[in-house]
C-alpha cells in the first residue's frame, strides 16, 4: 500500500467557476490531445467510429438542470437553469486512490500534491477506481493501465513553453475563462482569493476525502447579489428589461420575450 505524504508545501490544482462554463467541452478535447501526447500512454480510443466507440478521456463535462427550491422549501422551476460541471481528478488531500494502490503505482507528490500514476508499476488492478468516489479514474482499454488527470504535470514545470502556456491544457484552452490554476495552501494566490470571495466547495465532502480542487457555485439568476466591493446590487435581467429605456442585449431580450407572449 501507498502511504501520503505529510501535508505539502504548495497544492496545486484547479478553481473551477460553475457560473462561467458554458460546456463547450474545449477542455476535455484540449486534454485528450495534450495527453494523448504527453505523459505517459497514449489515451486509447475504441471503434471511434463504429456503433460502440469508447475510449479514455481524463475530464468529462457533465450538463444538469438544476432547480432551487424558494425559501419556503418548494421548488422553484421558474428559476430553473442548465449548470455545466467539469470533473476529472481533484488531487485529494486524503485520496484513497493512492492508499489503497497494492503496488505504489498510485502516489501523491510530497512537493505540490498532484497524484499521479507510474504507468509501470500499475497491474491494472482497478482498486483505484473502485475507492474514487468521483470516478475521476478510467482504466485505458488499449495500454491496461490505469490514466488520470495528471494536472499536466509536464507543461506546467517545463520550461521550454512560454511562461503563458506553464498551466493546464484545461485551463489555457477555456474560451470562457471559468478554469483557473493555482497553489491552494497559499492564501494570496488568485486562486485562493476566487475561494475566500466566492465562497468556493468542495465537492462531495462527506467523502472526507478534502479534495484540493474546487468549485465556484453559479450566482443568483435574480434578486440581491453581493458584489466584488461588499455592495448589494440588484441584477434582475427581467427588472432591467421592463424599463423603457433598456438597449442593447437586454433591450433585445425584452423585445424577444414580448414576440413570445
């Protein structure tokens, strides 16, 4: 079994802004290529063409209605809205993955706590998979080992590629801007400050797994928003619409939904 180590000086990982992503799926296309080519295996597909294609894919996006409930308890679908939820390896603080691994193969970096896998010591047992409780490993079919998001752990320290490019394929291919990439344990970094305003969560923390990546919730569709200056502001579209001098995008939204009835 693989032991942790003791807590890391830096965690990288991921912020994620659900009120941002548009699930256009440019990071999980952007990150089949990087690691298709990168670290470690190939990521194998199977009959991507046929009737049954499959494959391995590192970051998946998953698309949900999602209905709130008012303040009485009941469900508000007026209020309803389409959420985009990225998910691939959130680099656990306390990652079962790693210690329930009988070969070591599965191991958390003492320096920056990205779990990886050496692809040689893995038997494709599939422990792993079976202690993550986000499903965020998949076994790859054509190599028999098992494949994770590795954080691009190869872009991100070489110093070959612009400074620019020395973070995540995920992150640096998102056209909306709702990935971002950064040390957690360090309270300054922008990625921290994201959490601490925001209010970002963990993902399924009764696991008490403490994963390091986090997300952003998706902010109120109406009513009273606290803004970035510690302000209230009211950010009704339909309040705004309904007054007579509303142009552009809201002016044509109030003249669309009045063709609607």
């Amino acid at each position: 079994m693989t032991t942790l180590p003791i807590e890391p000086p830096k965690k990288l990982g991921l912020v994620i802004d659900l009120d941002i992503c548009v699930g256009c799926h440019a990071c999980a296309v952007n990150c089949k290529e990087w690691n298709t080519g990168g670290y470690g295996n190939a990521l194998s597909d199977q009959d991507p063409f046929g009737a049954d294609p499959a494959g391995t894919w590192l970051n998946r996006i998953h698309s949900f209605e999602a209905v709130p409930f008012d303040d009485a308890g009941q469900p508000a679908p007026q209020d309803a809205r389409i959420v985009h939820f990225p998910k691939s390896c959130l680099h656990c603080d306390d990652a079962p993955c790693v210690t329930v691994c009988p070969t070591g193969a599965s191991y958390k970096r003492s320096e920056d706590g990205i779990v990886l896998v050496n692809e040689d010591a893995c038997i494709g047992c599939g422990l792993c998979a079976w202690a993550c409780a986000y499903g965020a490993r998949e076994m790859d079919a054509e190599a028999g080992v098992m494949k994770k998001c590795t954080l691009c752990v190869d872009r991100i320290y070489n110093e070959n590629l612009p400074e620019e490019d020395r973070q995540p394929a995920c992150v640096r291919s998102c056209p909306a801007n709702a990935r971002h990439f950064g040390d957690l344990a360090d309270p300054f970094s922008d990625v921290s400050k994201m959490v601490a305003l925001r209010g970002g969560v963990d993902l399924m923390p009764e696991q008490g797994n403490r994963p390091v990546n986090k997300y952003l919730p998706p902010r109120p569709k109406s009513g009273t928003q606290a803004c970035g200056s510690g302000q209230s502001e009211h950010v009704s579209l339909l309040k705004m619409a309904e007054t007579p001098q509303a142009e552009g995008f809201v002016g044509w939204l109030d003249h669309a939904l009045s063709k609607l009835g």
